[in-house]
C-alpha cells in the first residue's frame, strides 16, 4: 500500500472500530467504496485489497464487541452458509494454476459471507435500515462527482491509488467513467440499484433521497453503458409496481406465460431480446445472449462441480480476458462455471426467499403511500434490479457489496418484524390469561 492508502485505512479502521453498531456499516462501506482494489497486501498466494482488510477488521469487532444477530440465524443465513461450504467443497475439483482452486474460493466465500453476515449484526431493525439508505447519498456523493469529472476530463482521479487505468475508456466517442471500479458498468450498476432504497425514504428523508437519486443518476449517465440504464429501468418497474401489489401472483404467471410465447414465435430463444439492447451504443448484449447459449450447450461440462475451461465455449471472442475462460458476462453462470447446477440452485433458492420475505414484510408493516411497508418494498425492488443486473453482468469488484448487502438486510428486517409479531402475541396471550384469572 502507498503512504495515503496506509493513512486512509487506518483512519476508517478506527472509525469503523469505535463508532456505534447501527453505524458501522458507513465506515465500512465508505473503504470499500474510496479505496481502488489496486491498495491492499500480498502476502503470498493470499491478496489483502484494502476492502477485504476491512472486513477483517469488522469481524474482529463483532467478535471482541461480542456483537449478534438481533433474532437469531434464519433460513437464508443457513443456505449461505451451505451454499458458500459447497463452493469450497466444488472448488477441490478445480485447478489452482488456472485461477480456481481452494483459496480462490475461499477468498469469493470470505468476501460474501462477511458483508453479508456484518451487514445482518449492524442492520437490526427497520429504523436502522432507514438510517443506512439515509447515509448512502453522502457516502457515493464524492464517487458520482468524481465520475462527472471523468466524464468531462478523459482522466481518472482514483487512477493514482492503482488499480484502475489513469485515462478514461472512450467507446463510440463517449467517455465511460469508473470511479474506484474496475469497469464503468459495475460503477453504473451500484448507482441504479441504489435508486430505489431513496425512493423508499421520500417520505422520511425527502432532501436526503433527492440527494441520492441525483448522485445515482450521475454514475448512470457518466458510465455511458447500456447495462445500468437497463438497471434503473428494472429498479423503478419493480417500485411501480407497489401500485398494484395485490396482482404480483398473476403477474408472475403472465411472465412465464408470456416467455413461453416468446419461444414459439421467435426464432431464437427469447433471451436474445438482451442483444436487441443498445441505449448507449456500442452495447455487447448479443454476446451475453450467446453465452448464455453455449453454456446450455455444454451443460454436461459444468453441471457437477464447474470447470476450468470455457474459452472453448466461444473460440472467437479472443484471448484478451483468459487462456482458458470465455468472458463470464453473466453473476449466474460465473457461479456455475464456480460450483456447477447445486451453486446456482442455491443462488436461487436465496433469491427467492428475499423476495418472500419482502411479501411477508410490507403486508405486515404500514402498507400506506410511502410508509414503512412502501420502504421495505423499495429493497425489494433494488434486489430485481440486482437479479435482472446479474444477468448480463458479473460482479468482480466492491461493487459485490451492495449486491450482498440487500439481501442481508431484507433478511434483518424479516427477523425484527418476526419478533415484533411474537411479542405482540405474547402481550396477546398474557392480557387473555389475566382475564380469565
């Protein structure tokens, strides 16, 4: 690390350290989201970017502090932790020489299961959740500014910390900015799935959620990429839809219905509609939908513990990404081609329950017009931006982090309303007894 990534981590050390627990998470997220992956130790085989010595530095504190998870384990605390157990347990089948392998996995397993589960211990009530989205604007409020400056100068002010090219990537005469991220639509993709939790507090934080959905909005429009505007798009119909909750059984049906339409009407399969994509120009959605093609055609190769070659997959793409991997565009198939069908089952099986919990939430909480039930819907509706992302994106870098962390709090928010039931039940129980005594 570099003298000014040596002050700067120990400053945010400290800070994450000793600040109280509902605030944690913005020290923490505050390193990962400034220091560039290019800042960290080597020590070894073991790469130590200064986000991951943070997240040391996180569970060091839960573990001195004695700091818990407010409700107790819960089913998608457990399928992480067998999900990531499988992970390791698929990767003995890899080769470590070509980028896989046992440390390779417990390094993407370590990176997950500590953002998520510190983000469950510091996140344990719906007005912490409020308190994090309302601290998101001023955290990325420094990363959009200096994007728009990427956006006007060609140069990358975060190039100095390493890790990221010091001149802007300029594709069909645009200038794509990136911040702290290794690509521009990473940087873009954090900013529109953080839209929707600021629509969520409009109500609570008005000045604050403009704040962030400008901020938002810049890292869109610098990245200059197809893929984040296709994020926000996906992240404000999932809040659209709150209007007509009450209808989201038949309109998932209508869905499967309508896709299976597509695959009789269309002469390629319907997720083809991806290439037809290009807001920004240049957009490479006809290679996404051809990976997902090719990796249906080898199923037999991935399917039980993944592999170590995909370059054969597309032979034309070139050698610029790996000698042995075809670019993995897809979160989804990169954990398949990680851990074979069971990892992106599990995936699955998480995704789905958030999104079940997210049901169970609102019904419960104050279902009035931005109301608390309206807020928990909006992280609903940034986790389909993330699911609909993942798609034709792999995440690599920091961004992994809001990705995980949505998750992690619709999963604290679902305890705290449990235990809020249970004691009213309780309370319930104890009047009627009383008044039959």
């Amino acid at each position: 690390m570099n003298p000014t990534a040596i002050i700067f981590f120990v400053i945010v050390a400290t800070t994450l350290w000793m600040v109280p627990r509902k605030f944690a998470l913005a020290p923490l997220l505050t390193g990962c989201c400034f220091m560039t992956t290019g800042q960290g130790l080597e020590l070894g085989s073991i790469s130590l970017p200064v986000y991951r010595l943070l997240l040391l530095v996180g569970i060091m504190r839960v573990v001195i502090k004695r700091e818990q998870i407010t409700g107790g384990i819960n089913l998608i605390d457990k399928i992480m932790i067998a999900w990531s157990c499988w992970g390791v347990f698929a990767s003995l089948f890899h080769d470590a020489a070509l980028g896989s392998g046992p440390l390779y996995a417990l390094g993407g397993s370590f990176n997950i299961l500590s953002v998520y589960f510190l983000a469950r211990i510091w996140v344990s009530s719906v007005d912490e959740m409020y308190d994090l989205v309302k601290l998101l604007p001023l955290i990325l409020l420094p990363i959009a500014l200096e994007m728009v400056s990427e956006k006007f100068t060609g140069k990358n002010l975060f190039a100095a910390l390493g890790g990221v090219p010091e001149y802007v990537l300029l594709r069909e005469g645009k200038y794509r900015a990136q911040g702290p991220f290794l690509h521009p639509i990473l940087a873009g993709t954090v900013g529109a799935c953080c839209i929707p939790l600021f629509i969520g507090i409009l109500r609570s934080a008005k000045t604050r959620a403009i704040l962030g959905i400008g901020v938002g909005l810049c890292m869109v429009i610098a990245s200059s990429s197809s893929g984040p505007v296709m994020s926000l798009l996906a992240g404000l119909f999932a809040v659209g839809i709150w209007v007509v909750r009450g209808y989201t059984k038949a309109m998932r049906l209508c869905a499967i219905a309508l896709y299976g339409l597509l695959m009789l009407v269309m002469k390629q399969p319907p997720y083809y509609i991806i290439s037809m994509i290009d807001i920004s120009g240049g957009s490479t959605g006809w290679h996404r939908s051809f990976l997902i093609e090719r990796t249906m055609m080898f199923f037999s190769e991935w399917w039980l513990f993944g592999t170590d070659h995909t370059r054969h997959w597309m032979p034309d793409q070139g050698t610029a990404m790996s000698p042995t991997h075809t670019d993995i565009t897809n979160y989804y198939i990169a954990f398949a081609v990680a851990g074979g069908l069971l990892s992106v089952l599990l995936l699955f099986y998480i995704l789905w329950v958030s999104f079940k919990w997210v049901g169970k939430c609102y019904r419960t909480m104050d279902e009035s017009e931005l109301g608390s039930g309206f807020s928990v819907w909006c992280f609903g509706a940034a986790l389909f931006a993330h699911v609909v992302t993942s798609i034709s994106v792999c995440y690599f870098d920091q961004s992994v982090i809001f990705f995980w962390l949505n998750i992690a709090v619709i999963g604290s928010v679902y305890n705290a309303q449990s235990l809020e039931e249970e004691e009213e039940e309780e309370e319930m129980s104890c009047q009627e007894r009383m008044s039959v005594s």
